[in-house]
DNA sequence: ATTGACATTGCCACCGGTGGCATAATATAT
DNA sequence: ATATATTATGCCACCGGTGGCAATGTCAAT
C-alpha cells in the first residue's frame, strides 16, 4: 500500500488530463466536466494519492495547519481542548501545532505573529487569557490572520469568539448555596482583571444582590487561581470571627486550596461548611470530599473553534461562518456542599 | 518591522551574491569564504530575514516539524511532555504537531504513517504506552522516519530511546515502606503488558524478596491504572479479613482511588493505613492527605528527547547522537504514609 | 454559416528554496 | 611559467502544487 510517493503528474498522467485539471478537482473547483471529474476521483482513490501541503502551500500561501495559542496552567483544560480541535480538524485534513507563550510579556504580539507567519499558519485559535487581550486581536486582524477567541461571556461580534456563558452558570450557583439554606456565603474570586473571573464574580454577586443577600466586604476576596492561593484565602475565611458557611470559589485549582485549608483547621466539610468551585477538572471527582463544582463543556467549545475557524480560512464571504456559539456551564453536585445545620 | 516578506532572492540582490550561496550561509555550509559569509549573514540580520519552512521543505524533503504520538489518558503528562520539548525544539526553529491516538488500534502502524507522511514530519517522538509497541517501531525503522521513544525501563539499544528508571525507583518505595515497620505490604501494579508496570511491579516485589518479604498472592493485585480501578482493588483489599497496612499503587490515579475506598471504609490515613502512588501528578499534591508519591522528571525527559530527535534528524551519521539519556525518579514523602503502629 | 457566450481544459510561469554540476578564483606542485 | 589541486561561487533544473490566461469545444442565437 505504502507505495513510493506518488504525485498530481502521475495522477494526471493516468487519466489522461492536465495536471491542472486534477488540481482542480482536488480543490472542488466547479469547472471541471463531471465526467472527468468522476475519472479522476477514481484514480485518486485507487492510487491513495494526498495531495503535498508543502508544495500546496507554497504554491497558494496555505499550510494545512491551525494554530493553538495559550498562557494558562491548567493542563488537564488545555488536553482537552486539543482534543476537542482535533477531532474536528483532522478530519478536515489540518493538523494542530501548538504554542504556549506568556501573555503578559510586552513582546507578546510579535511572538504570535512570528510563530504565524514562521510556519505559515492558516489561522489560530486564542485560550484565555491570551484571548482576552484586545490588543492581540487587533494586531491579528490587521495582518489580516484569521483567528478565534475562546471566552467566558459574551460579545456581539460574536464572529470571532467561542463563548460560554459562565455568568449563569455562577448565578445558579448562587441559587444553590442559597437552597441549602446558608447565611454566610463567601466568595474567592480570580483576579478580575481577567474576563472570565469578572464573569463569574458579578453573575454570583448580582444574584446574591437581588435575593437581597449582598455579600458583605470580609466575605468578598479576590485570589489568584492558584491553589496556594486557595490555602491563604481560605485559612483567611475560616479564622475570622464570624467565619462563613460556604465558600465559593472561582476554579476548582482555589476550592481544592480551601478544602486543604479546613482540613487543616479541623473544620468538616460539607458538616460544617459548604467549598465549591468552578470548571470540574479532573481533580473536582477526585479530591475528597468530592467537589460541587460547574463544568464546562470545554471539548465542545474546542470544536465549536475549530469548525468556525476552519470557516472561516475556507471561505472568502464571511457570511459563511457558523454562527453564534455560545456553550452553557451546569451545575455538577457532589459531596463538599450540604445543609446549613444552624 | 513586519514588512512585506523578504525572500533568498531579496538577500542575494542585496548582498551581491547568488541566492546559492545564501542558501549555503542559511545552512552553514562549510564551503563558503569567511567574508562572504559575514557580509550574506549581516544583511540576513538586518532585514530579519527568516527561510521560508514550506520552499525549504518542498526542496529539501524536511518540514521542520516534529511531532508527538501518544495514546495517553494521562493530561498532566501529556501537558509536561509538551511544554519540554517545546521548550528545546523552538529554539532550534522546530515546531510540534500533536498527536493523539489509539495505541491498541489494528491501524496504529498506518495511521502513525499517514500522520508523519501528510504533514512530512521530520521526526517523532512516542510515548508510552504507544512508545512501548516494538512492531510501530519497526516499522518507522523500514521507513526510515526518525523517532525517539520515552520509556520506563533501560534497554541497550540506547540510541532510540529516552528511559525512567523505575525499576530502581519502585525499589526505594518497597525500602522506605518497610523502614516505616509496615509488615503487610499490599501492591497494587498497572497492566503488566505496560513496560513501565512491569518495571515498577518487578522493582518493588524483587526487592521485596529481597528482604525476605515475598508478597503473598492475595496482596498483588493487577489493576487498570485508573482512579476506579483504584477504587475497587482498594475495596477489595481493605475488606480482607486481613487486610494491609500499607499499599503501593503504580500510579496516582490509583492511589487516589484507594483513598477514596478508605474513606468510604472510614480507615484512617495515614494513622490506619499508608498509601503510595507513582508519577507525582498535580493529583498528588492536592490530593487530601497529600501522596506519598515518586516523581518523575518528565520534563527533563521531554527535553532530552527533543534535543536527541533533532540530533538524529539533522545528522547523517548516528554517532552525533547525545548518549544515554536515562533519568532517575525521586521519592516524594508526604502525608499519606506513616510509621505502622501496630 | 457565423457569431457570441459559456463551459471545459491545457500551457506555462511561478511560489522560495536546494541539489548537482560547471566555472572561476586561488593556492600548490612541478 | 605551467599544470594541478582546492576552494568558492554561480547557473539551472527541480520539488509538487496553483494562478492567470489562452485555447478548444459546445450550444444557442442571429
């Protein structure tokens, strides 16, 4: 089957046509006769014949390849969403290069753009935070690179972007914790300079709000979403005077950090306290007690980017790209939360 | 900066010479005269001129792309492994492309060729379970495609192959158990067709035996390496009318699951039973009680076999080839092992 | 029969590099 | 000085496709 490699000459040699011809028929064109169109179909396949994406490229400034670009630590969300993009672009005949960068450096613009323009990328896919920064699309946009931006919320130029609306998903939470009867409900926000824990942070505190249960000042903390960040706040909560009953938290990386923390100082969860958190990562099944958590339905979002990506490099008419994608987070109960017993 | 793109045409015009003999400069060929060379490389330099991958390939038959082949549940792996070898592959103008597959598939050898032959990779990196198939390799061999395979264990053919050895690691965790006076030691091994189970199994109960402390049969237990597996083999050992005091699992996921069993069971760790794992995983650490666990170097592994892939691929004779790359596992004391009290 | 419109196909240059060989320049031997 | 080896450089074809345009064929309209 592996036979030497064989080329659109040889392809066009066997059918009797211009290569030309077979090119146009592996590019769909309309302008081809069906008949000689079917002929060649038929010899492409009984020869096995792939056309080469570097010669293609070369000669149509295209790669066959996507780009996935992200700063983000969470290992078990990036696996998943290349496994999402996968699936769909493979079969699409592209293949995934990947490229984790620090989106804070000052030289984060030209390093994307270099890693483009370096292997020709036919687009890229953006992961918070990097995908947050307006800058970068602008930059992107200008060179005319096509590109989508994975985000939590939501955006009218819903063109560019994969959504999932987490602002719900942090209201019904609030819903929750409030069933179970707490009082003292405390939050431990990611730091709000980032889209999706600003999200998060007013779609909790809004519906606390208009259940007229405002959180006050104490029970309000901003944390880095990092599990040490976690165990500070948390120690922090759980020795004030008038500790809370349930801490929600911003990803499941701080609910864990919480988790250790009243561990530490004895408290029983969820007897004596409520710990959620937010994107149902491995972890959240694993850690005991087990986490109360939302998921997103990251995987499903990654094709959503892939499909749309892919769209739009295909088509010239932007009008032909998938619309409105927005995903919507649920509420996944386990075993950290429970009754308030007082 | 970003202007319009410069070719080995522009540079040649530029500097005076044929775009030949820049070609030669870009692939530091020996045969070009010392100040040629700096005058070609000063104008490469300041028009920041960069080889296009695709022409280059198309010419050269090389697309300065490596890529990553793994069948691999086992994302903070996955995620380590990548960031390594990114890490030493971008510096040398590589680029990765992921690849996730079913190593237990009857197309493996097909679809692991239809990958490297539609993208042209220079060469790929496997890792286990899917490194540890002599039959995929055998076949890259017959169709001389450069690769280099992360394995458990140590082999003699070193040249192809990057190893952990856990042998010598799973040795440690059988002394450091029973340093802590435990005289019922449990094990709880992967799948022993993995290499890296058998490595680990055979380390630990050979040392075992060692010491005069052959396992008896009801405490070898072969389990999935997953977290359920954990669970149900913890079950089933922790209701045994003489149940263990101490268990070692050949991962984390394993491990957590046996917590989790011990929980349920209302046994006490580390007070009533220790529990180990294997790997070191995010898991380990946030887990509660923190894992006893043996670390592997996966990045540091990840890095050597970026760095002996690229050697491989660049050089025509073998012996370019860094030397032996075996890394050496740690253990991890942490809160889910203690001295047997009994 | 002639013409024009349209659909189909082919020809050739070109994308941006590298390989092989010829040629020019320089050094070494006779 | 001349022949000979050695080094440095240039020329041209080629890798495997695609773009633009010309050529050919078909059919309806004049």
């Amino acid at each position: 089957m592996a036979n030497e490699k064989i080329t659109i000459n040889d392809i066009a040699r066997l059918s009797g046509v211009s290569k030309r011809t077979v090119s146009r028929v592996i590019n769909q064109s309309p302008k081809v006769g069906e008949q000689t169109k079917l002929k060649v179909e038929k010899i492409i396949e009984q020869y096995n014949y792939v056309p080469d994406k570097q010669a293609r490229g070369l000669a149509s400034s295209r790669s066959y390849l996507l780009g996935l670009v992200y700063d983000n630590p969470d290992a078990l969300y990036i696996d998943e969403v290349q496994r999402g993009i996968l699936s769909f672009c493979s079969k699409k005949g592209y293949e995934l290069v990947v490229h984790p960068c620090r989106y804070k450096s000052t030289d984060l613009n030209d390093n994307v753009l270099d890693f483009v323009r370096r292997s020709k990328l036919d687009g890229i896919i953006l992961l918070p935070p990097a995908s947050e920064v307006d800058d970068l699309a602008s930059t992107l946009d200008e060179n005319a690179i096509p590109y989508v931006r994975m985000v939590s919320g939501y955006s009218e130029k819903t063109d560019d972007f994969v959504m999932s609306n987490d602002r719900h998903a942090a209201a019904d939470m609030a819903r929750f914790l409030v069933s179970l009867k707490h009082q003292k409900i405390s939050m431990i926000t990611g730091p709000l300079n980032y889209r999706s824990s600003k999200e998060r942070y007013e779609g909790f505190i809004h519906t606390m709000e208009n259940m007229d249960r405002a959180l006050p000042d104490q029970y309000l903390i901003e944390g880095t979403n990092l599990y040490e960040s976690g165990i500070e706040k948390g120690r922090h909560l759980l020795t004030l005077d008038d500790r809370p009953t349930a801490i929600f938290c911003n990803n499941d990386e701080m609910a864990s950090g919480v988790l250790k923390a009243a561990a530490e100082l004895h408290i029983k969860v969820p007897e004596q306290l409520s710990v959620c958190g937010f994107d149902d990562n491995l972890l959240a099944s694993r850690i005991i007690p087990a986490l109360t958590t939302i998921k997103r339905p990251v995987r499903q979002m990654a094709v959503y980017a892939a499909n749309k990506l892919i769209a739009k490099i295909e088509s010239n008419n932007p009008q032909a790209v998938i619309q409105n994608c927005t995903v919507h987070p649920e509420l996944v109960i386990r075993d950290s939360t429970g009754f308030n017993e007082n």
